[in-house]
C-alpha cells in the first residue's frame, strides 16, 4: 500500500515535469507565445467586462441617440454606432458573450460525445458500429451548412444557434474518446477493477473516463477559435446573438449598412473575431507540434 | 479497387438517405405552418386547409417522408414558398455563377498556397518560413465576410480600382451583353470575343474570388509545407543533390511531385467547403449565385429552397469527398484500402 502511494507521487511528479516540459516546448514558438497572450488578454477582458468597459450600458445594448455614429476619437476610441453606443465596450462586452456561447458549445458538444464514445470504445461490436456509422453520417455533411439549416428550421436565437453548431461538432470527441478507451480497456487497472467486481458504469465512468478527459480537455480548448468563427458567422446572418445583446458578428452585420462611410463599426468588431481566431488555431498550431512532430493540420475541421 | 469503391458507393448511398431524412426533419420541426407560410399574409382557414392537403401535410409523417423521397428521386426538390417556382430551377440558374467564383478561388488557392508551402518547407524555422506560417494561419482564421469587407473599403471605396459588387458592369452589359453559352460569364465573353464584357467581368471577379481563396490558401500552403518536409527529409532527395542537380528542380520536381497528392486533397476538401464560404462572400459582394440564393431564403423563411440547398450542397460535398479518396487510392498504390 506504501508502496503504491510512493509510485502514485511519483508519478504525479514526472507528470507535472511533462508538462512543465511541453510549455517550454510550445513557448519558444513566438507565434504560439503571442497566440497564448492574446487568449489571456481576452479571458481577462471577458471576465472584467462590466469594469473594464467604458459605457457598460451601452455595451449591453442601452442607446444613446445623441452620439451616434461619431468617428474614433478620445471619448469614444473605436466610435460608436448607429444607435450611439461605444463599439469599444460592446466589443469588450461581446468578448463575454462569445466567450461563454463557445463554452457552452463545448460542453453540450462534451455532453454527447463524450459518453457515446465511451459506450462506442467500451462495448465494442454492434453498439459501436450502430454509433460510429451515425458519428460518420453527421461527418459527411458541410458542417456550417448543417448549422445554418438547423438554425433556419428551430427559429434564430442564441440557444438554437449553440444546439446547431454543437450538432455537427460532437462526432469528433466520439472518435477521440473511443480511440482513448479502446486503448485503455486492456490496461492492468481496467483488468484489476473488473476482477474486484466493479460494475460496468463504474469502471466506464470512474476508471476510464479521468484517463481520457485531459486529450479531449486540449481538444475542446484548440477548438474554440473555430466555434467562435462559427457562432460569429451564425451572428453575422442573423442567426445567432439577437439584438440588443452585443455579439461580434451581429455588430459586423449592422456596420454594414454604413460602413463605406462609418468603416469603424464593423472594422473594429471583424478585427476581434480575426484576433481571437488567430490566437486560438495559432496556440492549437504550437500545441499539436508539442504533442506530435508529425501530425498534420487537420484540414477536416470545418 | 473495385470492391473498395463499391463499398464506398454502398456507404454513400447510405448517407444519402440520412441526409434526407435529417433536411425531412428539420422541415417538419419548423414552428411556422408550412401550408400558411405557402399561401403568403393572412391566408383564409379554409384556404391553408385545402392547402394542407395539396402539399401532402394531412398525412401521417412516414407517409409525408415517402413522398418527399419519391419527389426527390425524380428530382423535385419541391418549390418555393415565395415565388412558386421549382426549387431545383433556382438552384440551377444560380449555380454557375458560383461556380465561376469557386473555380477562380480554388485557381487562386493552389497557384499561392503551393509555392509559398515550397518556400516555407525550405527555409524552415527561419524568419521567412514563420511569416509564411503567420499568413496562412491568418487567412485560415479571418471571418470572409469581415475581409470581403474590409476589400471592398480599400479596393472600391479609398483605391476606386475594383467595383463594389456584381459580376458584371451594368453599362457594358446593356452595350455589350454577354451571350449566354455556358453561364460562365468570363469564358463566354472569351468565346464571343466579347473584350469589353471580358475586362469587365474579371475585374467584378478578383475581389470576391480572393476573399473566397482565402481560407483554402492557408490550408494549401500548410499542407504543402508539413508534406515538403517530410519528402525533403527522404533520402532519394539527397541522392538527387549528390547527383548535383540544380535546387530548384529537386524542390519543384523532385520534391513536389511526391507532395502534391495531400495538397490535392486538401484542395478537393477545400472546393466543397467554398459552398458554405460562398454564402457570405456573395452576400457582401452582391453575387448572384447560390449563396445569394440561400441567404435571401433564409431571410424569408423559405424553407424548401433552404432544404434542398442543403440537400444539394451535402451530396455535392460527399461526392467530391469520394473523388478525392478515390483519385487518390488508384493515384498512389501505398494507400491501404479498408
């Protein structure tokens, strides 16, 4: 039993060494380093919003009909739109809410592949093969098309746009905990749980599952900037975010009845997308070359 | 070869049906009444009754489903519930002018992203090789509609060199109209020595085809980079410098023949993938193919037009999607087939 707790600290030692050594190797990539900074920067921002911002009603979507549409200046940094309202603090108050849409996407997204891929992995045989041909079958659609389609036919609002993005997206945590499972179904651990006479639900939940949470942890987080993307586009065609919530992509749509005039509207909102964006396929960029030399961008997400 | 293309045909026509029965669903679940939406503003009880029927709604679902499929067997994607007219008839009067603007941004992907993955493979981890990198993660991550933007400011509105949007100039095509042959409108100009309409239209088409590259570009370039290196690590490269043969053959021949087959694929992917990137290209640049088409139905709540663009588009991407894995097995022999 001493024995055991010794080699378990051991372990959890030469874990976190592991890890300290992948972030040395995913930090000397200045684009990875910048990437990291720039997530930092906008988790930051996204939890200080009411404070950080310098009208936060406005940001929220109050109107202020005096100003409107006025240039960049000192008073206002980025202009304001045509309702009046500060574009700086809506962008920094739609940091919160892209921020929060894409995690809650990743968790309804964890929700359903998450266990179906343990069931897949776990049971192996018919079950598998039933959950596999599905996960392919949503896989063989466009998967933005399938979002716009599901959202045209649910009715546009922020939680039907979340369900759209998040139907196409979970085939590939089923695929990725699988993989993991079916590995970790022959371990020794696995083997000794079973021979105690842990029941099926246990061994699946409380055995294998935490050894397969950290992939799909890296996963999720390399696959915010896409969720973003897609929720701004969503946004963007008026089916996401509904006014007067500010939302990127809907700011950048309602610049774009002034902006051969009033560029700034939608310029500055586009340049927070395209930032964020960067910053997330930049750091998933220098994480997948930590993890494996010869792993290719995976030119399926889309 | 050949039971591998069966099997993969079999699986297709397998994703066919779910394909359809999802597009079927999805058009049942519409909280709008589809036979009141049919007959336009406030329609009489009596009139969407007699409606319900005509469409087919009175029946039980499984019923409705067989309908539907039969309908789509012969081609009927039903019609639209705006102007009554034949969905497939919309869907193909905007398809080429799409087409026309895939076709140049796929051009435009691989005639950029190639070199550039070349250039990169060579000089990695140098300061050229992570600028190269940057710009393809930064056409990767930049929303199209926002670039499209962002062009039409600096192109039309402070250089006044490229038109706003359209595929054509209003005044050249009432002087000069293009004849319809192929509705490709550049290479119908080009058939009918037709130079006005010509200049006119390629110079609608390079803003619009360059925001739609994008995306592709950046991927090519990071294909083409991440198999380059691979190959410029074998060792029939180093026999070829041994043999003294000049650099620029050994990375452009040698080199890249062995490379392109992942960068082809990639840009097959990329080619299905423009179908949802044209949505919001055309939307800004005021296209009319099928983008325009599905947006204005989405504004309008016309949902047959919706699903059977939905349809047509997923069969279109698995279709190329099977291609692309099929040139690719019988162009390389390496492929295990499973």
């Amino acid at each position: 039993m001493v024995m055991e707790i010794q080699k378990t600290k051991h372990n959890w030692l030469n874990k976190g060494r592991e890890y300290w050594r992948g972030m040395n190797l995913i930090l000397k990539n200045p684009l990875t380093t910048f990437g990291l900074g720039i997530i930092i920067i906008l988790v930051a921002t996204a939890l200080l919003a009411p404070y950080l911002a310098p009208y936060p009603e406005q940001g929220r979507g109050m109107s202020n009909l005096k100003e409107r549409l006025v240039p960049p200046g000192f008073r206002h940094p980025f202009g304001t739109d045509n309702l009046g309202r500060d574009i700086l603090s809506r962008i920094i108050i739609g940091a919160r809410t892209s921020l929060k849409a894409a995690i809650a996407v990743v968790l309804i997204v964890i929700a359903i592949g998450v266990p179906l891929g343990l069931i897949a992995g776990y049971f192996g045989g018919k079950v598998d093969e039933i959950i596999m041909r599905f996960a392919d079958m949503i896989l063989a659609f466009p998967s933005l098309l399938l979002a716009i389609a599901i959202v045209a036919s649910l009715g546009p609002n922020l939680l039907n746009a979340l369900i759209a993005i998040s139907i196409p997206w979970w085939p590939w945590y089923t695929r990725l905990v699988r993989s993991q499972v079916i590995s970790l179904k022959e371990m020794q651990f696995v083997e000794s749980a079973r021979a105690i006479g842990a029941s099926r639900l246990r061994i699946m939940f409380r055995h294998i599952l935490p050894n397969c949470l950290s992939p799909v942890i890296v996963q999720a987080t390399l696959d915010m900037g896409y969720i973003i993307l897609s929720l701004a586009s969503l946004g963007f065609l008026g089916l996401g975010t509904q006014p007067p919530a500010a939302d990127w992509g809907v700011m950048v749509s309602d610049g774009r009845e002034f902006f051969l005039k009033q560029w700034w509207i939608s310029t500055f909102s586009g340049v927070a997308i395209f930032l964020t964006v960067l910053a997330f396929n930049l750091l998933g960029d220098g994480v997948r070359e930590a993890l494996d030399p010869k792993i290719r961008w995976r030119f399926q997400r889309k | 070869m050949l039971r591998y293309i069966i099997k993969r045909l079999i699986w297709l026509a397998f994703v066919l049906l779910g394909l359809c029965a999802i597009t079927f669903t999805l058009s049942r679940i519409i909280p709008s009444d589809p036979a009141a939406s049919y007959l336009g503003p406030r329609p009489r009880p009596e009139q969407v009754e007699k409606v319900r029927v005509q469409l087919g709604l009175d029946k039980p679902l499984y019923v409705q489903f067989a309908y539907y499929m039969r309908n789509l067997v012969h081609g009927d994607l039903g019609e639209s519930l705006r102007t009554h007219r034949p969905v497939l008839q919309g869907i193909w009067e905007h398809l080429p002018a799409s087409l026309d603007l895939m076709i140049t941004a796929i051009f435009i992907a691989l005639s950029v992203g190639i070199p550039l993955g070349v250039l990169s493979a060579k000089k990695e981890n140098t300061t050229l090789d992570h600028l190269t990198r940057l710009f393809s993660v930064a056409n990767v991550s930049v929303p199209s509609f926002w670039l499209a933007m962002i062009f039409q400011i600096v192109f039309f509105r402070w250089l006044g060199i490229f038109p706003i949007g359209g595929r054509i100039d209003t005044v050249v095509n009432l002087v000069s109209p293009i004849k319809q042959i192929t509705g490709f409108y550049a290479l119908d100009a080009l058939i009918t020595g037709n130079w006005a309409a010509l200049k006119s239209t390629l110079s609608h088409l390079i803003l619009p085809s360059i925001t739609l590259a994008a995306y592709s570009t950046g991927l090519i370039a990071r294909m083409t980079r991440s198999t380059m290196l691979e190959v410029l690590r074998e060792d029939y490269i180093t026999t070829a410098r041994a043999y003294g043969i000049s650099e620029r053959e050994i990375l452009f021949v040698q080199a890249l023949r062995n490379a392109l087959g992942p960068t082809l694929t990639t840009a097959g992917l990329c080619f299905a993938f423009m179908l949802t990137g044209t949505f919001f290209v055309e939307l800004i640049f005021f296209w009319p193919g099928l983008g325009t088409y599905t947006v204005n139905a989405i504004f309008l709540n016309d949902y047959p037009v919706i699903m059977g663009i939905t349809i047509i588009m997923a069969v279109f991407y698995v279709v190329v999607n099977l291609a692309v894995d099929i040139l690719l097995a019988v162009a390389n022999p390496r492929i295990r087939l499973g």
